[in-house]
C-alpha cells in the first residue's frame, strides 16, 4: 500500500468509522503482532459448515453439449434444469470465455487493489449511493471482512462518470471484453434455462433486453481470526442471473442446502452461476482464509427498469397461480436496499400469502 497511516481503536468507533473511506486491506498489512479484529467486524456464533458425505456438491454443467443440436442436448438441458430447482448454484465448463482472458482480468484486478489507498478512494462510495470502492453495513450493524468495488456497467447511460469510465486504462479495456463475452454467455444461458421453463422466447427476450448489468470487484484479505469474522454475510442474490469468476483459487464460498452450510470448492475451470426466480436463489456466504488472500469478480443480471419482476405469464394458471407479488423492476430495487434485507427475508415479502388468492 501506499499509505504510511496506522489505525487506532478510536477510528472503529460508532461515531468516527467511515466504511467508505476505511480498507480492509490495509488494516491486515499494518496489523501489529497483537492485533485484534475491530468490533465493527466480529461476529460470533456462526454456524460451521457440515462436512456430511451424505449432500452432494451440485452437477457441473457443460455448455458445449447445450450447444448441441442432439440427445446430448436434450440431457444436459434436463441436467441444468434440475440443478437449478434443487440447488439453484451450478458450475459451468466450456463456457467459451477464452482462459487468456481471464488470465489478464486477473491480473489486472491484482494490480488493482496493489493500487495505494488514496488512488483507490478516488472511487470511494459516495454518500446515499451504493456504487464505488468501500462497504456498506448490513442489517446487524456489523461490516464484512472484505473491500469491494461496485459498478453498474449497463445500460450504458447509467454509468457513473466517475467510476468506470475513470479506471486505469488497461483494466477498463480488460473488463470491457470480460463483460462483453460474459453479456453473450448470459444470454444463452437464460434462453436455455426458459427453454427449460416453457417460457416463451420472446417474453425472455423482453425482459433483459438492455437489461442492467453490475460487476463487482471484491478482495478478501486473510484474517489471522477467520473465525470471528465474515467475508460475505449469509444472504440469497436479488438479480436473476450472477456469474461468479474466483480469481486466484482461493476458495470461501459456502452454501446452504437442508439447513446446513456446505463449502462450494470452485474448479479453476469453471465459472459460478447462481439462478434465481422459479429456480432456487440459494443462500450462501463466504468465509474468510488465515493465510491467503481471495479476489473475485461477480457480474450481475438483471431485468431492464422498464420490466416488471414477478412470476412469468407463462407459466402460471388457475393449477398454478402465482406465488409472489409482480412490482415494476426500479421499484424492487428500492424496496430491497430500503428495507435493508438480508438472508432470504424479501423473498417472504414477496411471497403471496394464501388468503391473497382467495383460499
């Protein structure tokens, strides 16, 4: 890092600590020997992963037999479709984004977070905004252990002039051709996973034309107590479609399946996609290493602001009526930051209840 400053017990307090302004980052390269995880920080009683043989880690799918115009079509598209009702989380081979792609994207985000504190605050989150370079709280009042960067990149208009248009050159152009190859790959993904649903096309083309689009940098810092922090918090994605890239190999991600927490050991080959919608948004979190750092990049799918979200017209009926509210896309985005959620609470708000269709 570039900065010489230190931090004090005073500087987590409830009046002075400043998420936006504040890096993990740091705070671990200029720990002392007896350093102690700031309370904003600590969580305690957190439930550990089972390590139960008897739950197995979801189905890799492969995106080379989707693409085909056979039988292996027809199985892998069943394949996709039931891993997506029963976990909701999936692995993806032969996805096409070309690994000297990835290779560069990684090590531009490394040099990245290399970058000294005060040029990465040039991005910091402004004050009433969710976008830039920091964190924000969740709904215990307490932060993840984790410095994150986040960006809508499309539509185009609602680019931030001061964030990407304003990254170092060589990771812009970087992540202009990561985001372009994973827009394509998205799109198929979600023509398939209709096909699957019995969704008509043109609905789904609807939905996400122009759609809105985030990625988000994060980095976790090893933790000399991994046990007394979090580095994501327990909670289910709020977008239709999320491709997760771990950058570095270094696995964290876990995931909740009949109660239990499992730990999701990512092949390097692979791209993570979490489905959402009829599909399960499963619930997962991320834990945080002792020794390594972990650096990841998540691109985010959704439906464009002019769509409604809810349940699709094509497949409800009077034998399957809708089970969740339909509300206009700008307005859910509103309601899930406003109302602070976490874990799988909004998807109960949006739930209908039984005496709202009439039983």
């Amino acid at each position: 890092m570039g900065s010489s400053s230190s931090y004090t017990e005073d500087d987590f307090s409830t009046s002075a600590f400043d998420p936006s302004t504040f890096s993990v980052q740091e705070l671990v390269q200029l720990a002392a020997p007896d350093f102690s995880i700031p309370q904003p920080f600590v969580r305690i009683n957190q439930q550990s992963p089972s390590l139960s043989v008897t739950t197995p880690l979801p189905p890799t799918i492969d995106m080379s037999r989707l693409l085909l115009e056979d039988d292996h079509h027809n199985l892998e598209l069943h394949k996709l479709h039931a891993t997506c009702q029963d976990w909701g989380i999936f692995q993806l081979v032969n996805h096409g984004v070309s690994s000297s792609l990835l290779e560069k994207l990684k090590h531009e985000v490394e040099e990245f977070y290399r970058l000294p504190l005060e040029e990465k605050l040039k991005y910091k989150v402004r004050e009433g905004e969710l976008e830039g370079y920091g964190r924000r709280t969740r709904g215990d009042g307490k932060y993840d252990w984790v410095d994150t960067f986040n960006i809508i990149t499309n539509p185009l208009h609602r680019r931030r002039p001061h964030l990407f248009p304003q990254l170092p050159p060589s990771l812009r152009s970087t992540m202009e051709c990561y985001l372009s190859e994973l827009q394509k790959l998205a799109t198929k993904l979600i023509g398939f996973m209709g096909k699957a649903l019995k969704i008509k096309e043109k609905e789904m083309m609807e939905l996400f034309d122009d759609g809105l689009q985030a990625v988000r940098m994060a980095y976790y810092p090893p933790c000399p107590q991994p046990e007394s922090v979090m580095g994501l918090f327990p909670h289910s994605d709020m977008t239709l479609l999320t491709i997760l890239h771990q950058l570095n190999g270094v696995d964290g991600l876990e995931v909740k399946k009949n109660g239990l927490w499992f730990p999701f050991n990512v092949n390097p080959d692979a791209l993570v996609i979490f489905s959402n919608g009829v599909y399960h948004s499963i619930e997962h979190k991320v834990t945080c290493n002792k020794e390594r750092e972990r650096i990841t990049v998540t691109f985010n799918l959704s439906p464009n602001f002019e769509a409604e979200v809810g349940p699709s017209l094509s497949v409800i009926n009077a034998e399957n009526p809708p089970l969740f509210r339909r509300v206009g896309m700008e307005e859910y985005f509103k309601q899930f930051f406003t109302l602070k959620i976490y874990g799988k609470k909004y998807l109960d708000y949006m739930r209908i209840q039984p005496s709202e269709n009439g039983d």
